[in-house]
C-alpha cells in the first residue's frame, strides 16, 4: 500500500497539481465527449422525426 | 436510398463490402457498443487501481511519474487513432466505400482529444522534471502539429456542404498529414530532445518496474477501446445525419415516410 492515509493520497507527495490536473482533465473531456455525443444523436433523432414527408 | 452497387471484395465466402454498407453496420455497431463501453471501464478502474495503489513511488520522480498512466496512453492514441484515419481515407479513395469516410470523420474529434491529453498531462509532467510547461523541441512540436492535423481534417469537412466532396477532401488530408506519425514517433531517436526515448521497446527488456507497465498497459487498453465505443457511436450518429431520408432510418427513428 502506497498511502498512509486518505491525505497522503490527495497529496501525492506535494505533486497534487500536476497529477491531479492530468486526471482531473482526462475525466472532464471524457464526460464532455459523451455529453456531445449523447446530444449530437438526440439531435439527429428528432429532426428525422420532424422532417420526414 | 440504398446503394445501388456495391463492390464486392470476397474473403473466405463473405463479402466483406457487406459490413460496408451503413444499414448492415448500424445495427451491428449498436450491438457492440456496449461491450467496448464495459471493457473500457472495466480495464480502466484495474489500470487506476494498479496506477496508484499497486505501482510503488518512483526514485527520481516520486509521485509526479503517476502521470504516465495518462500521457502514454493518450499519446500512443493520437498517434494510432491518426494512422486508422489515414488506413480508412485510403480505403475510401480507393473503393469509394462512404462507410470508410463516415470512420474517418468519426475518429477525428477522439483523436483530438487524445492529442490535446497528451500535450496537457505533457506539459503538467514537464513542470516538475524538466522546470518547464513547454519546449519546442521535435517530440512536443510534432505532436502539436498532430493536434492541428486533427483540427485541420475537421474545419475541412465541416466547411464543405457536398458530403461526398467533404469525404475527398478529407480523405487527401488525412493521408498527406500521415507523414507526421513517423516523425513524432521517431523524433526522440532522430532529434536531441528534451523529451525522454521511447518508454516501452519491444526489442528490449522493460526499463521500469512490471507493475508500473501493467498498470500502463491496462490504461492503453481502456484508452483503445473507449475510442472505439466512441467512434462506433459518432459513425452510427453520421450515418443518421446523412441518410436521413433512407427508410431503413425513418423506421429506426419513428418518422413517417
């Protein structure tokens, strides 16, 4: 175990910044990713149901 | 709106153009999808749990090296997921299959995703082992050129109205820009950078500890196949936007035709 305690994690020995920047972003633009993805095929979706002749 | 001729290119008494129309992906695609999601997640919460509770502290880095479970990751995508754009545009040009270039434009946005990552977690790594954000060195500004290979490949197609055109255009793109993978990849043997070689050989023993690379490992693979899930799911919505017409779609969306 790498981790005293829950603090020591957070901490990540004084590299909290860089490390939690990298993960923190990663998650972010993944989330944002499905949320435009998700909103892209509602999109299309219901536009197809309103434009058909 | 079917496609009147398909090409016909047999391996082993199947018709491979027969996955290559949109009608016979889409469904597929949908079954798939979910699989991919679930061994992304999977491999990804393994890879975390390696990453930081089984992985020791590095000597010369100490924590700041956990980074790495990121940026190799996402750097070996952008760069993969390019050569996949280039493999599909060739494909397109030359059996003018319009399923290959719905691939390419759906890889393009995860690329860059990926590139942009590796450039960020670069740069918050760069901070703390090298005293600085950013150089120009050959490995960092090849890959920035990638992200604008990316940027560039969709200002392109989203500019051009005429899909079919957009497609071409896209596609000649896609292959030129191809040249710069080699580069960035081979840029820390051919140029003196700032940045480290290459992590991970296959022609010679592993530098870093087993646990560290696994946990690597397992991170590349949630990475691969969380880009599929997404690529699968931008195709099906593209094949949508542009055959909205087509019946085989008013019924999948409930439209009266």
């Amino acid at each position: 175990m790498n981790w005293g305690d829950s603090d020591g994690f957070w901490n990540m020995g004084g590299y909290a910044l860089y490390v939690w920047g990298s993960y923190s972003l990663t998650l972010i633009l993944i989330i944002v990713e499905i949320l435009f993805l998700r909103a892209r095929r509602r999109s299309v979706m219901r536009q197809s149901r309103t434009t058909s002749s | 709106m079917s496609q009147s001729q398909q090409p016909a290119l047999w391996f082993g008494g199947i018709n491979l153009f027969k996955y290559a129309a949109p009608q016979t992906f889409y469904p597929l695609a949908g079954q798939l999808i979910p699989w991919f999601g679930w061994a992304a997640t999977t491999l990804g919460v393994a890879g975390l749990y390696v990453g930081f509770f089984i992985a020791p502290t590095d000597h010369q880095q100490g924590e700041s090296y956990r980074i790495i479970f990121i940026h190799v990751p996402a750097a070996w995508m952008s760069m993969f997921i390019y050569l996949v754009m280039a493999f599909w545009s060739a494909v397109g040009l030359t059996f003018n299959t319009r399923l290959s270039h719905i691939m390419t434009s759906a890889l393009a946005p995860t690329g860059a995703l990926f590139t942009f990552l590796a450039l960020w977690t670069g740069a918050l790594w760069g901070k703390p082992t090298w005293g600085t954000w950013w150089a120009w060195d050959a490995r960092m500004t090849s890959e920035l050129i990638l992200l604008f290979l990316y940027f560039g490949f969709i200002g392109l197609q989203s500019g051009i109205d005429d899909p079919r055109r957009a497609d071409r255009a896209g596609a000649v793109l896609a292959l030129v820009g191809v040249i710069n993978i080699p580069i960035i990849y081979f840029s820390v043997k051919w140029w003196n950078t700032l940045h480290q070689g290459a992590s991970v050989s296959l022609t010679k023993a592993p530098t870093m500890a087993t646990t560290m690379l696994t946990g690597m490992l397992l991170m590349a693979l949630a990475a691969w196949f969380y880009a599929i899930a997404v690529s699968l799911h931008r195709a099906r919505t593209i094949i949508l936007e542009r055959e909205q017409s087509a019946e085989w779609i008013q019924q999948h969306t409930g439209g009266t035709s």
